[in-house]
C-alpha cells in the first residue's frame, strides 16, 4: 500500500490517503495537548506508544465482535484504518466521578457511578466542544435519533468490554471518550484511538494515574506510565 497526500493534522495524528479508496493511513505524533490546546508540548515516543496501545484495545475488541476502523499496524507510529465519514461528537462514557464530571457536579474523584453515564460533546474547537443533548446532536445535523441510538448500544457494549479487558491487567477504566464514523456502505463504526490520552486509567492496588492526566496536572513523566499501560495490554 502507498501513502497518498495528507489529509488532515490533528492534535495528535496525522491522516493520509492511500493509493485504495476506503484506506487511509494514520500516523501518531509526539503530541501531547490539553485544555482544547492552550497546553501543548511535544513528547519523544508517545506517537509509538499510543499507535501500539490502540491497536491491541481495537484488536481486542475485534476479538469480542466490536468492529472499528483498525485495519493494522503499519510502522511503530502508523496504521491503516478504514474510511469513514466521521460524526462530529466526542462520546464519553463515565463509570466512576472524575474530571469534568466531578467539578460540574462538586463532586469527588473516584466515585463509583451507579450505572454508565454517556455524555455527548460537540466536536467544534472555536466552540471549545461543548457539552450537549440528545436534541441538540439532531438540532445540530450531528447524528439522526436512530444513529445517535445506535451509537448509544455501542459505547456500552465498548464499555463492558473495556471494563474486563482493563480490570485484566490491574486497571479500573474510570472514563473514557470515543468516536464514530460511518463506513461507504453505511455502517457505524468505532473509529479514532483508544489509548491512555483518551481513557482515564487508575491502577487497581493504588488508584496510581495510568494516562494523560499525569500530563494534564503536571504530575510527573508520561511515556513510563503509557510503556507500563503497553506492557500489561502484551502480557495480556
Ligand atoms: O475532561 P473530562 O472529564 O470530560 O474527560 C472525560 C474523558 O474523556 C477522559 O477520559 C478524557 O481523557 C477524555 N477526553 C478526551 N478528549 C477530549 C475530552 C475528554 O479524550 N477532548
């Protein structure tokens, strides 16, 4: 397969097309970014650690019949992905307080929620992705009431799957957002990454930060506690 012009810079991928029409190629940058990127620093290997991570969540969840984009491993920091027509929502799903969640809410970290709670945000920079309803995703021509349903089952399903893949190797998935993408021949799919930038993982034992909010609170070096995430998932 060729690499083809790029397409698209993210925050932290870069996409390309490819010389087959529904492939593209996605390379992970050394990016880190936080609050919308007013904070943004380049960090030596995390492009390799979150393509790898993402790749052994999207093959495990091929494994338990969720599809999603992956295709597969190209190079340390690249993969293929199948096409899709992005919708323009972030999908949070919540299993204990933290976060935004936890300051909207006055609320503690580290509570258990009753049951998941899904969130839509409205993926527009100048906007700062706002936080918005049901209604609103349809007001906005996000999603139909039949797309946003069908994508409201598969966070779920993504999410009891995560949940035992990471209580597997000693992680508790707190939250974690995700994306979906629509395929030429109309299917919803997951798409994006899943990858400790994304989710927030705490250790088991010591509820010790596994993810990007050691960047986010300047809690210390990032790449160790993305290797140790790598690690357990190839041990797996
Ligand atoms: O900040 P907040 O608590 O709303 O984040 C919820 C979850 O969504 C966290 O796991 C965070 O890593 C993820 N997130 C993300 N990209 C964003 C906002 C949140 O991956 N733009």
């Amino acid at each position: 397969m060729e690499r083809k012009e790029l397409l698209y810079t993210g925050k932290a991928k870069k996409m390309y097309a490819t010389d087959q029409e529904n492939v593209l190629w996605a390379e992970y940058l050394n990016q880190a970014t936080a609050l919308n990127g007013v904070k943004k620093d380049t960090i030596e290997g995390k492009g390799k650690l979150n393509n790898q991570i993402t790749g052994r969540i999207f093959e495990y969840l091929a494994e338990k019949g969720i599809a999603s984009h992956y295709l597969q491993e190209l190079s340390e920091t690249e993969q293929s992905v199948k096409r899709v027509n992005m919708f323009p929502l972030e999908v949070v799903v919540r299993n204990v307080s933290a976060g935004s969640f936890a300051k909207r809410f006055g609320m503690e970290e580290g509570v258990d929620l009753p049951f998941p709670v899904l969130e839509f945000y409205y993926k527009d920079d100048a906007l700062n992705d706002p936080f918005i309803n049901d209604a609103h995703v349809q007001v906005l021509g996000a999603a139909t009431d039949a797309e946003v349903a069908e994508i409201k089952q598969q966070a779920l399903k993504i999410n009891a799957a995560l949940i035992e893949m990471f209580k597997g190797i000693g992680i508790r998935l707190i939250d974690f957002k995700i994306e979906f993408g629509k395929t030429a021949e109309g299917e919803i799919i997951l798409a994006d990454e899943i990858s400790p930038d994304t989710c927030r993982l705490w250790d088991i034992e010591t509820n010790e930060h596994l993810d990007k909010d050691i960047y986010r609170r300047d809690l210390g070096d990032l790449i160790p506690v993305y290797v140790e995430v790598l690690d357990r998932l190839n041990k797996m």
